[in-house]
C-alpha cells in the first residue's frame, strides 16, 4: 500500500482518480496510527470474509484508540477487513454512521440496530 489514502471525494476529484475508502488491515496497528488526520472525523466498516454485510459500523476521531477497543470484543477474531471514510464534521459523520447501520443493520452493532427479533 503506497502513499497516502484518498479520505474523500474531493481529493479523489481533484487527484484524478476513482474514490475508494481506505482499506486497514485488521492485525496491523501500525497502519491503523497513520490512518488518523486531525480534525477530521471517521465512519469505519468491519467486515468478515463469512459475510456479505459489515459485522460492525461505528464512528470516531481517532481511528487506532476505537479500533484497539474493539479488539477486546469477543467477535474481533472474525475481522479480515475494515474500510475507513473520512468527513469534515462530527455531525456529518454521525448522519454516515446511522445511515449504514439502518442500511447494512450489522450484527453487532447494538445502539441504533433497528433490527426485529423474529421468533420461529
């Protein structure tokens, strides 16, 4: 992985080049401090490789202090991948956040999973 990720859109534009979120690879911490800028806040995906949807969605401003609280959790050993987006304000990043909770409803997210219990 080189260089600095693309954080958003208007970088991409700007770079001439397609947007993707940046990729952070679940067992390098390193990678996860360099993942942080200033100022900005993040809307951050963990995926399995078992699933189609993310086990989790949550937000932060600080990328390695979050990340590192949840490899405590007992479903951290099923994260193969996270994505990472990037947004100028807390608000606009909380609205990102609910948005893919409501849209994905990840199985471990709790607060703000609108998901029904069904019983058989």
């Amino acid at each position: 992985m080189g260089g600095k990720p693309f954080f958003c859109q208007e970088l991409a534009d700007a770079g001439d080049q397609p947007y993707m979120p940046e990729f952070l690879d679940p067992n390098d911490r390193d990678g996860w401090k360099w993942a942080n800028v200033d100022g900005l806040w993040f809307t951050y995906l963990i995926f399995s490789a078992r699933c189609q949807t993310p086990l989790y969605v949550g937000r932060t401003n600080n990328i390695y202090r979050r990340l590192s609280q949840h490899t405590r959790r007992v479903w951290w050993p099923l994260v193969d991948n996270i994505t990472v987006d990037s947004h100028e304000s807390a608000e606009e990043c909380a609205a990102d956040e609910a948005f893919r909770i409501n849209f994905y409803r990840p199985m471990f997210n709790i607060a703000g999973n609108r998901r029904e219990a069904t019983r058989s």
